[in-house]
C-alpha cells in the first residue's frame, strides 16, 4: 500500500484516494474491520463470497433484500451506522438525515457511507481494554506542548469552534478535471487572452461545477460547456469585473473551449473513456457555504474517527491486503480514509503512534479531499492533556471553494502512483496525488552521496 511520510505537524495521512467510488464495489478488503480478533482470512473471504452471491441472485432478477437479511446472509455485524440496504440514494446525494450521510445512487452495497461523529470511539472489533488503552496513550505529558503549538498560540489562544454541517459546509458527490484536460483546455483558449486571464478563466470553471454540485445540478449536466456557460452569466449578473477575468474575456474563452470539446467529440477515434476534455467523479467533498467564508488561519475543527493502536492497525492492514490479493484486487488504490497520530519524542512519556480510521465513523473533516493547492493543512495539538488531529484553514476560503489539504502521501510503488490520479484542478496540479518514493529516490541518494552508507 502506499507509504505515509512524516508531516511537520506531527500528522501522517495513509493514501486516500481522490476519487471514492459513486457506485461502491462490493470489497472483501471493506469487511475486515468488522473482524473479531480472532478472525482469519478465510473467514472474511466467506462472507465475500456470500455477498457475491447475494449480489449475482438480485442481479438476475431477484428481489432486494432488506438490511437485516443482507446481515445475515453475509455475517456482517450491525450497529455500526453503515446503510447496508440497496436504497443508500433515497435522501438525495448530499443530503443528511440526522447525522448519518447518505451515499449516492448505486447498485452495490453502499460500504463507504460514514457515520458522523464528533469526538474518537472504539473500533467495534477492539477489545475494549484495548480501547481504554488506546485513549490512554493519547495522553500527553504533564503540562506538555508540541513546539509548534507553543510558538503559535503563546499569545493568542485560537477559537475552536468546529464547522458544522449544513450551516458551515455541505457534504456533496464532487466532479473534478485531471491535469492532462486542465492543460488541454488551457492550450484552447484563445492566446488573445493572457496566461493569467486564462487560468483566471479555468479557475472560475471549476468552481461553477462545486457550485453545480450544492444545487444539485444532475451529474449529466456537469460538464465543462455548462461550466464555462455559468461563468458567463455569472459575470453578465454581476455587471462588472472580478480581480483578473472581464466578461468580454470569459465570453471568448467559453467559446473556444466549447468548440474544443465538440471537435474532440466528433472525432472518429474519441470516446467517453479516452476523452480528453473529460470531467470525472471525484467522490464526496465538502464545499463552504458560510455567509462571508472563513479566513486563514481558522480552526476548522478535529479529525476523529475510530482509534487504534498501531498493533492492531497493522494486523488489520495485513488482512485488507491479503484480502484485496486473494479476490486480485492488489493492484488497486487501497480506500483509507486515515491519519497516523504520533507523540512528540521529547514528551515526557515519550514516542507512540496511533491510527484514526475515519471510513465508517469520523468527523465531516474526514470527507476533505486532496489538493496540489490546498487551502487547509492537519496540525497536531494538545487539547485538554490529549493529543489531537486538527484542520485548520492555511488560505482564505471563499463561499463555493473545496475544503481541501495535501494529503502528502508517497508509495513505493510506480503502478500505485500512477493509478493515483488527482482530479484537484489546480494550477499547480502533480498528476497524482502520491509522491513516488522508488528506487529513483534512491538513486539520487547513491548520486549524491557516492555510497549507501
């Protein structure tokens, strides 16, 4: 799987990928956290296949079956907070019903749904002596304060108001452009306009389809035309200017790329999977919705979700991936949606490392997609003698703008960090939100160094 680095701020984030699944393939690898201890691999790959064939009968005409019978065909442990039913989309992508999020319209298994929570719980598979554990090795030293947080909060103690959903953010199924259709598009538009109008312009298009996404606009419609049309008529109602880009100037560049995207589209050899001028799922995100936005530097609140000690997390790393092998998935981008926590070397009770898991259970945070841009960033704290995870705004965030932060994650693997690609948007954009830690890194060490040692 790919290898986390080391943030300054104490946070490692495991791979997330960008774009989680609108419709949720059935993953054997998904099960294991409802694992007893004790459970094996064979055992997990029992209830896979039962699930299989679950899905095959429904597939050939039989009838859905209801949350409990799904249970129990498939040996799935309830009270998690997990819609295992087939009807996941009925409260509408986006849409909330208390404090579980509804997952899109799909025909599978909807495993990734989360279940709101607003501080750590136990994972359902740990012991709970082990989870009291756990919470214990949270704890910071006596009157400890990473260094960071001392240098930046010995004058001014920040306000630690979380966002809240539906008031702050909405929790929306987000499209996105790779890097490869930003640069085709850019190289569209008509070389009348400036370089800087003409990123102004790209900008503003991808922002029109978040904006799409809060009203709801059906997925069919975010397109880049209707994108570039928004623009449009959203300068024409402002009757004026933005900072770089004029209403003669958009009118220009959405015509260019409109007639780009028809040709590719007419062209004999193109079609839906190698077009270019693409937009993609890129799965859930949350977009601000507070009247005014929020300034840099804000406290946007915990990143929580089930806790777990190191020992266990990697035993049930060990699980998912000889899981995702056994059913030839390995070759996959693993779904976490995960931060490694870990204890100041110099605290007094010294190094730990814990896991947050927060695919099931965790915070709203845990939706915040990847960046090459990003305009958040995690920091560790020390809040009320615990170690916590933190998002806090490193830009100023605009009404309609993608909470965001640079997952800053690397692998070793070439395949894995190619599969790994970034629908971000951005200017600034690296392809693939995985940093390739390969025997090129090494190279250049042996280059540099002139020896291993």
């Amino acid at each position: 799987r790919a290898r986390p680095c080391a943030c300054s701020a104490g946070v490692r984030a495991a791979a997330m990928p960008r774009e989680r699944r609108q419709a949720v393939q059935t993953n054997a690898a998904m099960y294991v956290g409802y694992a007893d201890d004790d459970e094996d691999v064979d055992s997990i790959m029992k209830k896979f296949k039962a699930l299989e064939e679950v899905e095959a009968k429904r597939s050939a005409g039989g009838a859905d079956l209801s949350e409990e019978e799904l249970v129990k065909a498939v040996g799935l442990r309830v009270g998690c907070g997990v819609d295992y039913s087939m009807d996941a989309d009925r409260a509408g992508a986006g849409g909330a019903s208390g404090s579980r999020h509804r997952g899109p319209k799909g025909e599978h298994v909807q495993t990734g749904v989360v279940q709101i929570v607003p501080k750590h719980v136990a994972p359902e598979e740990l012991d709970a002596a082990d989870a009291e554990d756990a919470k214990r090795r949270l704890k910071a030293g006596a009157n400890y304060l990473p260094p960071a947080q001392r240098r930046d909060e010995q004058i001014t103690m920040p306000s630690l108001v979380p966002l809240e959903l539906n008031k702050d953010v909405v929790m929306v199924e987000l499209e996105g452009v790779d890097a490869r259709c930003r640069e085709a598009a850019f190289a569209s538009l008509p070389t009348s306009a400036s370089e800087e109008e003409r990123h102004a312009f790209l900008d503003a298009l991808i922002r029109h389809l978040r904006l799409m996404a809060v009203r709801n606009t059906k997925p069919t419609e975010r397109t880049l035309e209707n994108a570039a049309r928004a623009v449009v008529e959203a300068l024409e109602k402002e009757k004026g200017t933005t900072t770089l880009l004029t209403l003669d100037v958009a009118k220009k560049c959405a015509a260019a790329l409109t007639r780009a995207v028809a040709r590719e589209k007419t062209h004999s050899h193109s079609t839906k999977s190698n077009a270019v001028f693409r937009v993609r799922s890129k799965g859930t995100g949350l977009i601000c919705v507070r009247p005014g936005g929020i300034n840099k530097n804000t406290y946007l609140g915990a990143y929580c979700g089930e806790l777990y000690p190191g020992w266990r997390w990697y035993e049930k790393e060990a699980a998912a991936q000889a899981v995702r092998r056994d059913v030839r998935r390995d070759d996959e981008v693993p779904v976490f949606y995960n931060a490694a926590v870990e204890r100041d070397g110099d605290d007094p009770r010294g190094y730990d490392c814990l896991f947050i898991d927060g695919q099931m259970k965790g915070s709203i945070l845990t939706r915040a997609s990847h960046s090459c841009a990003p305009n958040a960033a995690m920091r560790v704290r020390v809040r009320d003698g615990s170690y916590a995870v933190e998002m806090a705004s490193i830009e100023r965030v605009e009404v309609g703008d993608e909470i965001c932060w640079d997952y800053r994650c690397r692998t070793d693997s070439e395949k894995e960090m190619r599969a790994a690609l970034c629908l971000c948007g951005s200017r600034e954009c690296r392809v693939s939100y995985l940093h390739f830690a390969g025997h090129d890194d090494a190279s250049f060490y042996v280059k540099k160094r002139g020896t291993v040692a």
